[in-house]
C-alpha cells in the first residue's frame, strides 16, 4: 500500500472516533518524560491542538517536580520528601506557586500558541478553582482538595481556549496555597468537568503485571478489580496513589480512564483516534 493510500486510511480511522468525542471533555494529565524532552513535549502540543480543533473540548492539568527541583537548587534549598510527598515549608510553596503558577504555566502556554493553538493559563487559585485544607501537618503546605470550582475552565472551553491549568490550591482552613498533587487534581477536575476520559501521560507502558517486564502490560483494568490488585502486588508504590484517583474519577463519573506512556510521541492521539489502544485503560464494568 502507498504511503498516500496509509495516510488516508489512517484518517479514515479516525473518523468515528472524531464523532464519538467531539463536543465532549478530555483531561490530559501532562508530566514526566513527555515534559521534559523536547521532541514529547512537542508532540503532546500538537496532539492537544489537533483534538482542540476537531472539536474535542481539551483540558491539560500539569505539575512541574523538575524545575521546582532546579530553582530550590538555585536559592541553595534542598528538597525533601516525606512519604513520597514533597515537603512544603512557607519558603518551598513561595518557590511551588512561582514556578507552576508561573514560569512552567506561561511556559505551556505559549508553546501551544506557537503551534497555532488558542491556551489559556489557569491556576487553582484563579475563580477559587481549586480549594484545599491542610493534607497533614507531616508534609507541611500539601494541601488536600476539598472543592473544585470547573467554571473557569468551563469558560475558557466555552470561548474556544484550551485551558492548562497548574496544581497550586487556594486554601480554605488557612490564608496560604496549598501544594497539590497533579494526578489528584487532574481527577477531581475530571470529575467536576463531568469529562469523558482522564488521560494520565507517565513514563511506563501502563499498569504492567511484572513491573520489569514492559511486555505484561495489562490492557483493560476494572475500578472493582483494583483492591486485589493492590492486595498481590501488581499495584505497588507510586502507582497505587495514581490508580486510586483514577478510580475516585469513575466514581465520581468519568467514563474511562487511560494510563499512557509519554515517552510515545503521540500516545494520546493513537489512543483517542486509532483502533490500536495503548496503555492500560481503567473503566467500571462492562
């Protein structure tokens, strides 16, 4: 077959998919490797502004742990981490709300305006969109959502912007913001968007039966599965945090749920518009 008649077909593909999501509401979850490398991070753009204008209603949500890392260097600051969490003191979230808020935000934004898309920056204190209290003393400024106001980014979609929003809370127990995790958050806006999929970018294939082994990915994975998963072992670490605010979202009515690896470039093209599913996808049952 010609690459003409490859190319065709590839469209043609995708048409039902087209039909199937436009007008409905994605979420991508932005982080890891897709940000760091230049090449991913221009692929994930103009997948973004491709879904945006076939008329895919696209939301990013991205943390920024890298340079959050450089600048705390920068000022002579370690960072510490307790439980997997980073350690938030007055002078860390002053660094946190600068660098996601600011820097990587803006950052975002104008590469997807250079690719000819139309991004607006929000972060969770913009419309009190994401409010928080105090997760645990332990892990000081980390803040645990407690309401989500969707309306800035309904807004923001209403007019045509792709909204990319940072993981920085408005505090409601205390007059400070609060650092929040980016998987959590991506969820709880999925689910106050009443969005059709969450699409999480990471740096592994999916939920892997052998953590060691990429060729055991599991494909499809039930929220009702999940405890036992848990249980023998096949969730373990920093992914079982990430599965359980991926079933908190079908709880709360997201559809389906996809764990992709963004060291693909493309991944979230070939996952929403092509028969070839990639990654693991969560959902609730048949």
């Amino acid at each position: 077959m010609s690459s003409h008649e490859q190319q065709a077909r590839t469209l043609v593909e995708a048409l039902p998919y087209i039909q199937k999501f436009t007008g409905k509401t994605i979420v991508v979850k932005y982080g890891g490797n897709a940000m760091i490398s230049p090449e991913l991070s221009k692929a994930v753009m103009s997948d973004i502004i491709l879904l945006s204008l076939v008329g895919i209603r696209v939301v990013m949500v991205h943390g920024g742990g890298p340079d959050i890392n450089a600048m705390l260097k920068k000022i002579g600051k370690e960072s510490k981490f307790v439980d997997g969490l980073r350690y938030t003191d007055e002078e860390t979230m002053e660094v946190v709300q600068s660098v996601l808020c600011g820097k990587v935000n803006k950052n975002l934004v104008a590469q997807i305006n250079r690719l000819g898309g139309q991004a607006i920056g929000l972060c969770g204190m913009d419309g009190a969109l994401f409010q928080a209290k105090c997760l645990n003393e332990k892990y000081g400024l980390v803040g645990e959502i407690t309401g989500v106001n969707p309306e800035p980014v309904e807004n923001a979609l209403m007019t045509g912007y792709i909204p990319v929003v940072s993981t920085v809370a408005q505090g409601v127990d205390a007059d400070t913001a609060y650092n929040i995790n980016a998987d959590t958050a991506a969820a709880k806006l999925a689910a106050a968007l009443q969005a059709e999929k969450l699409i999480l970018l990471t740096d592994v294939r999916g939920l892997l039966s052998d953590p060691h082994d990429e060729d055991t990915l599991i494909h499809v994975v039930h929220a009702f599965d999940v405890p036992s998963l848990i249980a023998n072992g096949t969730i373990t670490g920093g992914m079982i945090p990430k599965i359980e605010c991926c079933v908190d979202a079908i709880a709360a009515g997201v559809e389906r749920v996809h764990i992709l690896d963004g060291r693909i470039p493309h991944s979230i093209l070939i996952e929403l518009l092509s028969d070839a599913g990639i990654g693991t996808m969560l959902k609730k049952e048949d």
